[in-house]
C-alpha cells in the first residue's frame, strides 16, 4: 500500500459525516482551549477540580466530565471558573492574532536594532545559538 492510498484511508477514516458533526467538533475543541487555560491556572495555583467545583458551585463530577470532554462549559460556568481562578480570558480571531503577533515581532526587531551594547556568547553558553542584545536595564531582545 503507497502512502498516498494510506493517506487516503486515514483521511476517509476520519472525515466528518456531515456539517453538523464538524460544528459540533469544532464546539467541542472550543470548549477545550478554554478549559485547558482553566487547567493550567489550575495547576499555577494548585487548585484541585474538587475545590474548583466548590468555587464554581457544581459538582466535582461535572467538573471531571468537562475537563475530559464529556460536557461542555456554558458561558456561564467559564465566566464562574474565570472569576474563581482570577483568570481572564482573551478573545480574538486568528487574523487580530496573528497582527498581534507581527507588531509584537517587529517591536522586539526594533528594540533589538537599536540596542548598543551586544552581548557575544560566552565561553559557558555551550550551543549558544543567539546573541543578547541589551537596549537598557528593563529591555532586551534575543536573536538567533
């Protein structure tokens, strides 16, 4: 069997049937990146779901069964679980993302080209592959 017919094979596998099994995994993923944000801050505070469940005023089983994708947070309980863990969740679409990501880039180009004071790689940077460049005290780009 030739990669491409096993590609095939795989891809046909695992097609979506219809619209709506490709909406509802979409959903499902959504409510994942949420809930791992959740979950890391979780682990930050070290805040089991048992107490995160008491915050949130549900049941320790709800919570497991959000956290393994059985259920799916409502608006509600993320803006409960946002307020519980002191956390903030920040909405944006790939294109404000990725223009978000470009002008920080560019920021940090900046900063990095106008710095004067280089630091080279030290003979205990063993595989140093970047050079730290030093624009003030509190500001500082790596570039490799």
């Amino acid at each position: 069997m030739s990669d491409k017919s096993i590609k095939a094979k795989f891809d046909e596998l695992l097609a979506f049937e219809d619209d709506t099994e490709k909406i509802e995994f979409d959903a499902t993923m959504l409510a994942m990146r949420f809930l791992g944000l959740a979950d890391a801050e979780m682990a930050r505070q070290k805040i089991s779901k048992k107490e995160l469940a008491k915050q949130v005023e549900t049941s320790a089983s709800f919570i497991t069964q959000m956290f393994r994708g059985d259920r799916k947070p409502s608006w509600t309980m993320l803006a409960k679980m946002q307020k519980a863990l002191d956390l903030k969740f920040k909405i944006s679409t790939e294109a404000e993302w990725e223009e978000s990501l470009s002008t920080e880039i560019m920021d940090y180009h900046k900063r990095w080209a106008k710095s004067v004071n280089y630091r080279s790689p030290s003979k205990e940077d063993q595989n140093a592959e970047s050079i730290l460049a030093l624009v003030d005290e509190n500001d500082y780009a790596l570039a490799g």
